[in-house]
C-alpha cells in the first residue's frame, strides 16, 4: 500500500484547506491566489489557470497574479498568451506604482523575445 510521503501530503493539505477558503470566501484575492500558486506547485495547471482567470476577473489590480500566471503559460509553451498577461501585469504595475513587480514582469517579457 501506498502511503503519500509527508510534502505530498502537507500540499494536499494545504490545497484542500485553501479549496475550503476559497468556497467560503470567493472574493478573498489573498486566498484565490493562494490557492492557483498551490495548484501550480502540484502541477495542476488546468487548476491553477482557472483560479488566476477568476482572480484577475475579479481584482484586476491583483498584480502578482500576472507575473505568476505569465510565467507559468510561458513555462507549458503558451508564448502568446504569456506575453499578452504579462503585458497586461506591466500595465496595471505602472497604474498601481509597483515598479518592482513591473520590472520583474518587464524583464519576463522581454525573455519571451
């Protein structure tokens, strides 16, 4: 018999409390990003592109979300898609002042060439 090995079993934990966050408050930006960075760290991309849609869908100064969600379409090969997210992060970046997180989605789209 099988038993998950402790890390596995603390980010099942934790991805299932964060899906119990999630369900109670849908509007907690901290808690909706949480919960796609938790599915990206599991590998469930199809998870974790349909919370940062929702996120930004809802909060759309959310600005970390862009970068991750960028990087992580860039990662499975989605180049255009990566570019248009992250061009749209580098945008509400300016808007919000963040010039850290504008330069680092700045530099992450101009590796995408």
């Amino acid at each position: 018999m099988d038993t998950p090995k402790p890390a596995e079993s603390a980010s099942k934990d934790r991805r299932q409390m964060l899906e119990e966050f999630v369900a109670k408050h849908p509007a907690d930006a901290f808690g909706r990003y949480g919960l796609a960075m938790e599915c990206m760290r599991a590998n469930d991309t199809a998870a974790a592109e349909e919370n940062f849609r929702q996120l930004l869908s809802a909060k759309p100064e959310y600005v970390a979300a862009y970068f991750q969600y960028g990087r992580m379409l860039a990662t499975l090969g989605r180049t255009e898609e990566a570019r248009k997210i992250l061009a749209e992060g580098v945008t509400r970046a300016s808007y919000a002042g963040d010039t850290h997180a504008l330069s680092e989605m700045q530099a992450a789209l101009d590796d995408l060439g």
